[in-house]
C-alpha cells in the first residue's frame, strides 16, 4: 500500500478536493474529536484553534493506495490508518477518514482512502511535531506489503543487507565480525519473496544480496551463502512449503546445496581478490608518497642546518668585532697593559667566546636530536602502514583460502565438538584428580 502524507493548511481547499464529484462515490467514513458533522466544518475547527497557535500547516493529510488488483478490505485501511496515527505520534488527535471510489484508466472502479489529522495538542496548545515522515511510512508501507503478501515495489527495498560482491574492505571486516540479527535476515527474505512472481525473478532477488537459490535435500528450496549456511525459503519467508511450490514450481534446474555454496563462495572471492589488488595498489601509493616526504624533509634538514651554521657565524663576527672594541690602542692602550686591565679584558673575551662555543654546540645538538627524531617518526609510520597492509593482505589471503577450500564436513563436525567440550569445562570449571 502507497502511502503519501504531508502538513498543509487550506481546510477548505482540502475539504473541497476530497469532496470532489468527479469519484465515482465518496463516503466520510468517520468524524472523530470534531464536534462538526461534515468535513467543511471540522477543518474550519482546526483552523480556529490553530489561530491560537502560531502553526500554519494545522492538519496532516495521508492519502493511502493499495496495489492494484488487491483486496482491501475496510478494516485493512483503519488498521493501516492506526499504524501511521501511533507511528508518527497523532494518536487521540480529531481524525477524518474518508473513501473515495474512482474509474480507472482501464475503467475498472477502484477504492483509496484519504485520512486527515488536526496537528494540534489542545492540551499544550501546539503542534504535533512530525520528523521524518517519509521514512516512517515507507518502513509502514514495506511491512504492509510483507504482511499482506502483495507484490512489493523495488524501490521500497530495505538495505539491512549487502550484496558481498559489492563490500568494500571496512564492509568485509564488519560483515565478519557481525552476528547477523535473525529479525532482520527475515525481514531480507520476505522483501525478495514480496517482490518475486516467478522462480527466476527470486533467485535474482536474493543473489543481488549474495544468496543463491538452491535445491535441498528434500527437494525444497533453500538459500545458500558464502559461508555455507542454508536457509529454508519457507521457514524464512513465514510461510507453507506449498506455497512456495505453488509460486516457484519445482526446484528442478536449481544447483545443489554444495554447488550454491561454490557459487556464492566464488562471487565473494572474486571480490576479494579485487580488494587485495587494490590495497596492493594503495601500498604502492604511499610507500611513494613516504619516499618522497622523507626526501622532501632530508632537503628542508639540509637547509635549517645551513641556516643555522650561517647564524653562528655572524654572531660570532659581531661578538669578536664587539670584543675588539674593548681592547683600546694607543696611549690609553698603553695604559692599560700597564694596569693590567688589557689582560683581564682578553680574558673576558675568551670566556664570552668559549661560552658561545657552548651556547651553539647545544643549539646544533638541540636540532640534530629533533630532526632524528622527526625522521625516526615517518619511518615508523611508514613501517606501521607497512605492517598494517601485510595484516590486511594476509587476511585476506586466509578469507579467501578458506572460500576456495572450505573445511570438510567431518573437520567441521570435530570442531564443532571440540568447541561444545571447550565450553561445557568453562562451565564446569576445572576438575580435582582423585
């Protein structure tokens, strides 16, 4: 069932469209929480409480539309209508249900219905705040579809699921680690089974999300995954093994369980081989990349070394020139060798000059520690990208090893018993040896 909603204004343009003669019938189903007995009045209600407001868009109309050739019946539209009314948050607001029976293009005479809401809460004097609505009812509409088991539209599709052939890395890592949510994997099958008429348009349903239909044991249908796991199509679908014979037929021509598991495995590892081409490629890329900031920085050290070498010197120039200026020539020269003053002036000159010596060596030491340190930092990101690619590569060599080779069914019963003994001592706990 289409459902279509939205906030508006106008009553009594709304009144008026919904009232039209040109149905072949139209039927006010029901007046609820207005004290008027016709729609003209009832909106006019909610406009003039609405005036206390500062709301414009008082009333929330929904127009609902069941597939073609459905039956409807008038409970299956108030049931719909409750669902919307309690999903969206209208529930005990003045509501307006009214039928509309109109010729189609075929000439066939098919009913819709029409719901309108007053959005204000008399209580608090306010509207009723409707966040995402078109989310809402498409999720009411795709559970109507499933429940009635009416030939679902694609585009109402839910994506809990990915097709693994289109996994990037991050997506193949979560799908591994995520245990996958029975309610939802159910809700995946009844989609594909909504949307399905004939055998072939199932099984490409499901192989868009990476199952392959298959032929079981008992000559039933089942779904099978990369990983092996097989699926009753009726037990998942929430329906009889006859009715899915009755819609799919007989599963002739299907693969086997073994052969759907190769199949699927096999779309999967072609994926994967793909991934590790392009995480190969990625690699490749930044080991560049390092190469050429660790040369970029060797360059720009060079330059900062020179620059402070190029410092030192003038400093020094300066500080001699200002030393030289102390040392007087001449008479006052001469009277100063003689008071001895010339001397203590050339030794202070020393120790002012081997404390420079000092100030800089430390100030090299200072750089030359920092640049090592800069550039023992990109060579250890350089060698954790490294190892992080070798990390990734190598799981996915093992993932698709083990899909090109699974685990034979005896191996897997021996770990499964293994595992079963594992945990049976956890909760045990350990034994005393009598």
């Amino acid at each position: 069932m289409i459902l279509h909603g939205n906030q508006r204004g106008g009553g009594k343009d709304l009144a008026l469209h919904l009232m039209k003669e040109e149905n072949e019938r139209v039927e006010v189903h029901e007046l609820r929480g207005f004290a008027s007995e016709n729609l003209f009045g009832a909106f006019q209600e909610s406009y003039a409480i609405s005036s206390a407001t500062q709301c414009k868009q008082h009333l929330y109309s929904l127009s609902l539309n069941p597939p073609l050739n459905a039956q409807t019946s008038v409970e299956d539209y108030e049931a719909a209508i409750q669902t919307v009314e309690e999903r969206l948050g209208l529930q005990g607001q003045p509501r307006a249900i009214i039928f509309h029976e109109k010729r189609g293009g075929d000439g066939i005479i098919r009913r819709h219905a029409h719901a309108v809401w007053c959005r204000i809460d008399t209580d608090q004097m306010k509207a009723v705040p409707l966040p995402f609505t078109k989310r809402k009812l498409q999720d009411i509409s795709r559970d109507l579809y499933v429940e009635h088991g009416w030939k679902m539209p694609r585009g109402f599709l839910n994506t809990h699921e990915r097709d693994p052939r289109n996994f990037s890395l991050v997506e193949w890592q979560q799908a591994k680690r995520a245990v996958k949510d029975p309610k939802k994997l159910k809700v995946l099958f009844q989609e594909r089974w909504a949307i399905s008429d004939t055998k072939a348009s199932f099984a490409h349903a499901l192989e868009e999300q990476g199952y392959i239909l298959a032929r079981g044991d008992r000559r039933g249908f089942v779904a099978v995954d990369h990983k092996g796991e097989v699926y009753a199509i009726s037990r998942w679908v929430g329906i009889k093994a006859k009715q899915v014979r009755t819609r799919l037929g007989e599963p002739d021509g299907l693969p086997s369980v073994q052969e759907a598991h190769a199949k699927a495995a096999r779309m999967v590892t072609d994926r994967l081989e793909e991934l590790r081409l392009e995480q190969e490629r990625e690699a490749a890329r930044k080991l560049e990349l390092f190469k050429h900031k660790y040369r970029w920085l060797l360059n720009a050290q060079k330059g900062e070394q020179g620059e402070l070498r190029r410092q030192h010197i003038q400093q020094r120039k300066a500080k001699q020139a200002s030393q030289e200026a102390r040392i007087r020539k001449g008479l006052f020269g001469m009277l100063d060798r003689i008071t001895g003053k010339r001397r203590r002036t050339l030794s202070q000159n020393r120790t002012e000059t081997e404390a420079s010596l000092v100030l800089d060596r430390e100030e090299q030491t200072l750089m030359y520690v920092r640049q090592e340190n800069t550039r023992q930092s990109i060579q250890r990101e350089a060698v954790t990208q490294k190892e992080r690619h070798e990390t990734v590569d190598h799981e996915l060599k093992k993932d698709i090893q083990w899909l090109k080779a699974p685990p034979k069914p005896d191996e897997e019963v021996q770990h499964a018993e293994r595992r079963k003994r594992r945990r049976q001592r956890n909760r045990d706990g350990p034994t005393l040896e009598r």
